[in-house]
C-alpha cells in the first residue's frame, strides 16, 4: 500500500505500467516541430528526420500534427531515448543547432521541446500491454498496477514521490518575460522551472467496434477536446504552461486512429487538481466509466497516459521564427537577451 491507496483496495479493472531496470539512467524525450504558416514545410520536415538519424539520435520516433496554434499547421516527430547520455549529446551538437536556425524560410518556424525522464520520477498507466505508446516503448517490462483506479494513483505511481514533494518553487507567473516574445524572427530559449512536470495522455481507438465507436464519437471524444482546449486556454487558473493536441499519422504522414494530448504543468499538484477536480477532466472521466458500464464486453479503447516531473534544468525548449502561441515559447526569453524587460 501506497500513500494515498485505500485501505485493501483491489482495482476493478486493470491497467498497466511500464518499469524499468533500477539501475535504469534517465532516459528522455523531443518534441521537434516544424510549423508551416504557408511556406515549404517538406524541406524542413525531411531534415528534421535526417538530425534524429545522426550519431546519438533517438531509439524511437512517431509522428504527428497539430493545428492547436491559429493561423498555422505543425508537423511533429516525437522522439524517445532510452540513454539520457546519447540524448544530452544529441541535444549539444552542432547539427541540433543548425537545424533550427538553418531554415531560410520566413513561412516556417522550427522548435523543439525536450524534457529528461528520471524513472523514479515517471508516472505510466496503460490500458493495454500490447498497445504501448512512448516512453513506455522503451521499458523493461510492463506489469499490471495495484495502485490506479482511485486518484492519487499518479503519485503513488512515482516513487520519488515517496521522499519528495515535487512541488515548484516558482509559479508560472514568475517565469513569464516582462516583455512577451515575438516569436516570428526571433530566437526564444525556454528552461521550465525545477518540478515542473512534462504528460502526455490519450486513446488509441484503432480496436473498437462500431457501438463503442459511437459513444466515444458523442461522448467520450468531446469532452476529451474540451479538456484539453480548458488547459490550453487558462494557463495561469489550471497551472499548465501550455497543452496541445497531437493527432498522430503513420509514417508517410497519414492520421491513425490514435492521438494525445500535450501537456506541461508548474507541478504534479496542478495537474492531480485537474484531473480530479475540473469539470473538463471529470467530464472525460465520467463519461468514459459511463461508456464501460453500457458496453456488453470492456472498452476496447486503449488509454495511455505518461506523467513526468523533471528535474531543474532537464526541460528545455528552443522556438525559432515561431507565433507566440506556439508551445512553451511564451516562457522563454529571446537569445542573447539575459532579461527581456
Ligand atoms: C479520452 C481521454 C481520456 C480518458 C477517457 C481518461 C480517463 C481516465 C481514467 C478512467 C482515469 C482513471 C485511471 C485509473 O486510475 O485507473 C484517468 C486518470 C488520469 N488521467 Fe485521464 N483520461 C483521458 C485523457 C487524459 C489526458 C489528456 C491526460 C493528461 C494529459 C490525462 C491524465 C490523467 C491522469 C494524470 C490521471 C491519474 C490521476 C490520479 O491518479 O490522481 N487523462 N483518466
């Protein structure tokens, strides 16, 4: 039993998480975009492919898009490292930094969102071991969880949890530049305070027949965009820096029947907040147990979601001739400029 576990508690339905060796070194993620307000975005997106293939590069890569920022079309490569060495070596070299500042393009941003994941400090909860997204692709093992199925399961999930409080020093109001980014022809660097917690969460509903496809359509679906678009919307009220919603594609670029959710909160408390006490994510929840007990046989939607709290330092992003809407890049400050005021 876990600290917020209910006394004898046995989950009424499984779930599972993903674990890692524990000697296991910090392992880590990107997020390289591109982002295409009418230019050539193929020339990017290709030799966004070729930096993740050079020396250090990442063991897995999906992909995806997202259209949360106006007046633009992001193309995505989410890609994961198993050795958070190779990755930070990755993350210095020189072909990283001529990628983003390469482009010629003045239709076309380049950004990248990179967060280090400390096994100890993760959170995964997986609805099925055979359907593994993310960092989970890359663990040991996935093992049936005891602890979900109440809230408080996130934490009770991260064993750091157990001898730190995760919580950030500062509020997201103190990281905001007194002058606000451009962004469009600018080079803007962001490091999140320490805590703050990189998550990404969704169903993949390649599986489902068509009545649960159904309910999912009118139900489940619309509030899960609804979440997402609160978070998005009210930083400061949900304390999520930024959240965006990725429909994922194969690798030739068309949609699968999978997609997720970006989201980077000031600290795991923020989150669990959210999660079980806004009406979005209630709404989500509700639904979706609703949607369980009207189907003859269990979903046959697979749920995945990962939770990281990130050590100081370890969650950096760079924006290069990005909108200001886009990602964390409000947060940041312009290159060469020590304080933005
Ligand atoms: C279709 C979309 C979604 C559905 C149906 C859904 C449903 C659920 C369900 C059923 C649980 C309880 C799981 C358990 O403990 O066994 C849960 C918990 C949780 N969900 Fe969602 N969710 C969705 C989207 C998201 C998204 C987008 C995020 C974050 C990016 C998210 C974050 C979480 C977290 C962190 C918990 C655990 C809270 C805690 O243990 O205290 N969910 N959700």
């Amino acid at each position: 039993m876990r600290a917020n576990t209910p006394p004898n508690w046995v989950p009424p339905f499984e779930a599972y998480e993903a674990k890692y060796d524990e000697d296991t070194k910090p392992l880590a993620v990107a997020y390289v975009g591109v982002q295409d307000r009418g230019g050539d975005a193929q020339i990017s997106l290709q030799s966004a492919r070729a930096l993740l293939s050079i020396e250090n590069g990442p063991d897995i890569i999906e992909q995806g898009w997202s259209s949360d920022v106006p007046g633009a079309h992001m193309h995505i490569l989410m890609a994961y490292w198993r050795h958070a060495e190779a990755f930070a070596n990755w993350r210095a070299s020189a072909e990283l930094n001529a990628w983003l500042t390469a482009g010629s393009d003045p239709l076309i941003g380049r950004w990248i969102e990179t967060s280090e994941i400390r096994p100890r400090a993760l959170d995964t909860l997986i609805a099925d071991t055979e359907v593994n997204w993310g960092v989970a692709k890359l663990a040991d093992e996935v093992v049936a969880s005891p602890y979900h199925a109440y809230w408080g399961g996130t934490r009770d999930r991260i064993l750091l949890s157990e001898t730190d409080a995760l919580e950030s020093e500062v509020g997201l109001a103190d990281v905001l530049p007194r002058k606000m980014p451009a962004g469009v022809h600018e080079i803007i660097d962001v490091v999140l305070p320490e805590n703050a917690v990189f998550t990404r969460g969704g169903p993949d509903w390649s599986q489902c027949p068509p009545d649960e496809m159904q309910q999912i359509r009118n139900s489940v679906y619309p509030a899960y965009v609804a979440g997402g678009r609160y978070l998005r919307d009210n930083p400061e009220e949900s304390g999520c820096y930024a959240c965006y919603f990725i429909q994922e594609t194969d690798e030739a670029g068309n949609d699968v029947q999978r997609n997720h959710q970006i989201g980077y909160f000031v600290e795991l408390s923020k989150l669990e907040d959210w999660t079980k006490n806004h009406p979005t994510h209630k709404a989500i929840f509700g639904r979706f147990m609703s949607m369980m007990t009207k189907l003859p046989r269990p979903p046959q939607m697979n749920l995945y979601h990962e939770v990281s709290p990130i050590a100081a330092g370890g969650l950096r992003a760079t924006y290069v001739n990005c909108l200001p809407e886009t990602g964390l890049l409000r947060y940041g400050q312009v290159r060469g400029e020590a304080d933005a005021s």
